[in-house]
C-alpha cells in the first residue's frame, strides 16, 4: 500500500469545513500585509540596494491580493445568505 493510498481508498472521511467569521480573518491578514508594506516603504533604499525588493513587492501584493479575497468572500457570503432565504 503506497503513502497516499490511505487517504484516497476512503479509510478517513473527510473532515467537516471550518466555518468561522471569514471576513474577518481576510481582513485582519489582508491588514498585516498593508502594515508590512508601508514599515518597509522607508527602507526601500536598504531593500534596492542588497536585491531585496521583492520584500516589499510580496507585501503589497499580498495586500492586493487580500482585497480581492475580501471581494470574494463579501460575495459569497451575500450568495449564502440569499441562497438561505430563498429556502
């Protein structure tokens, strides 16, 4: 029996999906990217100079990236709810 065939063979079941407050949780990692981003802006110079500047352009993007998951899941959430109502 190979490493994976004991979790495809339906052994385990899988796990219920957590549900928690979502938004919340993109918004505070979507803030922690921000908050990374802007303590670097000062020290772009350090970050240019020593070929580090994807440093600074992985936190903006993660930044970015969190707004469009925070788009994403205010829209779910709304799908959810209209879904519920309609029941």
């Amino acid at each position: 029996m190979g490493l994976m065939d004991k979790w495809t063979n339906g052994e385990r079941e899988a796990p219920e999906p957590l549900e928690g407050n979502v938004t919340a949780t993109v918004v505070t990692g979507t803030l922690i990217w921000f908050v990374l981003f802007l303590a670097q802006l000062p020290f772009y110079g350090w970050f240019s100079d020593n070929g580090h500047t994807w440093w600074v352009w992985t936190c903006a993007a993660g930044a970015g990236l969190g707004l469009v998951g925070l788009w994403y899941v205010r829209r779910r959430e709304a799908a959810i709810r209209r879904g519920a109502a309609t029941q």
